[in-house]
C-alpha cells in the first residue's frame, strides 16, 4: 500500500493568510497613498484658481474706480467742450422808427450757442425767435445802430430775447441793476446775502454778417 499524503504542517496556513493579509495592505495603502496625492493635487489647483480669480477681481476694481471717481469737466462761461456752434438766422429787413423819414435796416445775424444739440432744437423755435428780433428792430432809430454802441446794445437784446422765446428766463440789465440798488438802500440786517444765481442763456454771442442802413 501506498503511504498516505503527508497532512500539511500546522504552520503554513497561517503564514499563506499572512502573505494575503500583507499584499492587501500593500495595495489598500498604494491606493490610499494615491488618493491622497490625488486630493492634495486637486485642492492644490482649486486654491491656485481660486487666487488666480481673486487677483482678476482686484485689478477689474482697480481699473474701474477711477471712471466712477472721475468728475465731470467743468466749463468757464467762453470755455466750450468743442467747436462753436453758430446758428444763421435769415436776413432782416425792416423799417426803423424814424420820424424825420424812412430809413430800414438790412441786417444778417448769426446765433453762437454753447452746445449743439441747443442749435438743432432752436430750429423749432425759428419762427418765435424772428419774430422776436423784428420787434427789436422795428423800435431803433438808425442813428441808435449807426454807432458801435447801438450795435453792441442791439446784440444783447437779441441775445436775451432769442433766449426768451426758447423758454428761458432772462432778467434785463435794468431789474438786475435795480434789485442790486434795492438791496444797497435796505437797512442793514444780521443776515446773509442771498447768493445772486445767474440765469442760464444758452445763446453765448450774436454774430453780424451784414449790417446795412439806407
């Protein structure tokens, strides 16, 4: 007979379940060593786009506040932002007021105003601002326009009244001469000075193109 197989010795199964056991650790710490590299990279990259966008926000402030700080310019009273505007008014030809005979004026004017968009809405206002200029006319004598003065005068009342028949309000020269008289007559009292607010007149010159008296 042949001999039975040798059993095996008590100590092998133990040291095979031992190889087992050995080789899964191995291979749960690779992973677990993977996945943590895995993740250290990750967040790496998430912080790095994460200051990437942060420093993008700040140069977008950086650029921005100065045009939210910046300030309107501002303009003197002869100062314009570009060229002037010059609006032509059709030649006037009138009879002056004059008694001794009759004289008529034949007058060409030009409107400089501060802004164009003024100029292109005052061509609505063309037939009230003629007429307002005839009137002027009609009233002087030609001795009062033959001088530099007159001519000087003339200007600022067609300035005034071209303005008024726009809508703006325009004192004369007179009231404003009169309230300041006023207020220099009046007792003295322990009370500021009202600040005197000039009225706005968008028309800046009255411009001769032609001045003819016959």
């Amino acid at each position: 007979m042949s001999a039975a197989p040798a059993a095996p010795a008590e100590g092998d199964a133990p040291k095979k379940g031992s190889k087992k056991l050995i080789i899964i650790g191995a291979a749960v710490a690779v992973l677990l060593a993977g996945g943590g590299g895995a993740f250290f990279m990750m967040k790496k990259k998430a912080d790095a786009e994460a200051a990437a966008a942060a420093e993008g926000e700040d140069g977008e402030a950086e650029h921005a506040a100065p045009g939210k700080q910046a300030k309107k310019p501002e303009h003197g009273k002869d100062e314009h932002k570009g060229p002037p505007t010059f609006v032509p008014l059709d030649p006037f030809i009138v009879n002056l007021a004059d008694k001794e005979g009759e004289r008529f004026a034949q007058i060409g004017v030009s409107l400089q105003v501060d802004d164009a968009k003024i100029g292109e809405e005052m061509k609505g206002y063309m037939p009230a601002i003629r007429n307002s200029v005839l009137l002027i006319l009609s009233h002087k004598t030609s001795a009062e326009l033959l001088s530099i003065e007159g001519k000087q005068k003339l200007a600022e009342e067609i300035r005034r009244d071209a303005a008024r028949a726009m809508g703006y309000e325009i004192e004369d020269p007179e009231d404003e001469e009169a309230a300041a008289k006023a207020e220099e007559d009046a007792p003295k009292k322990k009370k500021k000075k009202k600040k005197k607010v000039e009225s706005y007149n968008p028309i800046v010159h009255v411009h001769y193109s032609n001045f003819i008296i016959q």
